[in-house]
C-alpha cells in the first residue's frame, strides 16, 4: 500500500501554524492531523475558560431544546445537531478556507463534547 500524500497548505495565517508543522521536499508546509488536534484542544480550553464546563452548558441547552420544540432530546442529540451543521459547513467551503479550517475544528471539539455528555 503507498503511503498517503499529504496536502499543501495554502493561504495559512501565520497563528494558525504550529511548531509541529513540516516542510514537504518543495518547500511548502503540509497539514498535520495532530496540529488540527492540538489547536482543538487549545480552543476547548479557552472557552471552557470563559463559558465553563460544556456538559453543563448541553444539557442545560437540551432542556431549553425540549421545551421550545416539545420533544425529547438529549445533550447529545443537541451537540451532534451542531457536528452535522459543521460538516455541512465543511462540504460547502473551499478546502484552503479559514472556514473550512474553523468548521474542522469545531467539528473536532463538538465530537468531543458528544463523548462528555453522552
């Protein structure tokens, strides 16, 4: 089996680029999967920093969910809503786009989340 090819990275911000990031045999930096990991769980830290626990915050929202749409629905449901919005998010934008990047991202942590309240 022949190993993978990794993509380019084009039109990165500077701040978006970690020290784990490599230089491909032309020269240009290719995507890491463990920076895209790292740069999640900095991000889940930080706004676990300013809202706080996310298990908390979902089943709170999933009890607001039930009532405003008069069904059952749990903390995880309500996080998965938010992981298909991002995929839908991912399959519509251009592969070399801060969006792409930020909906992987939140896909990421919003996965992880999934795995805290369920």
């Amino acid at each position: 089996m022949s190993k993978p090819q990794h993509i380019v990275r084009r039109n990165v911000p500077k701040d978006h680029i970690t020290s784990h990031n490599t230089t491909g045999s032309n020269g240009p930096e290719v995507r890491l999967a463990q920076d895209m990991l790292e740069d999640a769980l900095r991000v889940l830290k930080e706004r676990h920093e300013v809202y706080g626990p996310a298990h908390e915050h979902y089943y709170d929202l999933a009890k607001l969910q039930n009532a405003f749409y008069m069904v059952e629905r749990t903390p995880r449901d309500v996080v998965m809503q938010n992981v298909l919005e991002k995929l839908d998010r991912v399959r519509r934008t251009d592969c070399d786009s801060e969006t792409f990047r930020d909906s992987i991202l939140d896909a990421i942590n919003y996965l992880a989340i999934a795995w805290e309240v369920s």
